[in-house]
C-alpha cells in the first residue's frame, strides 16, 4: 500500500538536492539531543498537501512548490510520525529514490489568471 507525503521544495523541477538531509547540523547535535539528530538525518514531509501548504506559507525560504511523493515503506524507506507539528513525518532514504517517487508538483500560492 502507498502512502502520499507532501515535500516543500524550492522549484517545480525537484532535484535529488531537495531530498538531502542536514546530516552535518545532525552530527554537531548529537550530544546535546540525540533525537533530533536522528530526526535531521532524514527530510520532513507532511501527512497533507495543506498541512505542507501551511508551512511553506510561515516559512518561504523553505521554497514556493509543494511535492507529492509516494512511497511505500519498504527498505531502504521508512517514515515515522515525528516532532510535535500536526502531520509531520520524517522520511528516509536516498534523495535518488525519493526524486523518483515524485507523481506531483504544484505551487504553494495558486496561479492568479488575470481578468484581462
């Protein structure tokens, strides 16, 4: 059974780059909170597309496209409900793999058509 999880990602072309974790930040971490270490070495996805949507509106930097990834916990993935954000999990595995289970990309504002 596949499971949809929502990836904020910078444009509406995904890199591998989007599904890199922060394993430097995780290592310099990891004697003071342990969990968040093992929480960085993985990426944060959310369980719905406005959950995500949310997020990526109180913070732009993380990028302006939201991306639906499929996935099937099967190894080398595995997800797990983590921090204490509604909908949040961590996911891990190869950005290479992850890029691969993009089926949707949309933009985190709609598009205005003008009425011109």
């Amino acid at each position: 059974m596949s499971r949809s999880f929502y990836r904020i990602v910078k444009t509406e072309a995904p890199t591998a780059a989007d599904f890199l974790s922060k394993p430097a930040v995780a290592q310099e971490l990891l004697d003071k909170r342990p969990e968040l270490a093992r929480i960085l070495t993985g990426i944060s996805v959310f369980d719905g597309i406005e959950l995500a949507r949310k997020k990526a509106l109180r913070f732009p930097m993380l990028g302006e496209f939201l991306a639906e990834i499929s996935v099937t916990e099967t190894p080398p993935l595995h997800f797990e409900r983590t921090t204490t954000s509604r909908g949040h999990y961590t996911l891990w595995g190869d950005p290479e793999q992850l890029l691969e289970l993009v089926v949707r990309v949309e933009p985190v504002l709609p598009v205005r058509l003008s009425s011109s």
